[in-house]
C-alpha cells in the first residue's frame, strides 16, 4: 500500500472515531489528508456538511492507521 501524502485525498475503510468530539467517521466517507506519518498513519479532516456563504460547516478530524483508508488522490 502506498503511504498517504499531506493534502492527498483519502476514503475510510473502516469506521473511526473523531479525535476531538467522539462522533463516528463511517466507512466509505472522503477525507484530505493534514498530516502524514512514516509508520503509515495519517491525520485527516472529514466534512459532514460542507462549507457554505451561511453556513460554517460540520468538520471532524480522526486518526487512521494504515489499512484503515485507501488513497484516492495523492
């Protein structure tokens, strides 16, 4: 498998638990990649909402390990 890159797009594999407020990242849910690490792990933000002109959006962040996504675009 191919290590993921800072800024690379991602999709889980399997379901995780964001880092910051618990909520569950399901399985299949985009994400870009904020910081990559040598052993395979990588820290991504995931949008359940997006951004908009009234809107903030719903962003979470969670810790994957490797296997846990797959490389969309790098």
């Amino acid at each position: 498998m191919t290590a993921a890159k800072e800024y690379g797009l991602i999709r889980t594999t399997a379901a995780t638990e964001s880092i910051f407020d618990g909520r569950t990242i399901p399985v299949g849910m985009k994400g870009t990649v904020l910081e990559a690490r040598p052993d395979g792990s990588c820290l991504a933000e995931f949008a359940f909402a997006s951004q908009t002109a009234d809107t903030d959006g719903d962003f979470v962040q969670g810790i994957l390990t490797r296997g846990q996504y797959e490389i969309i675009e790098i």
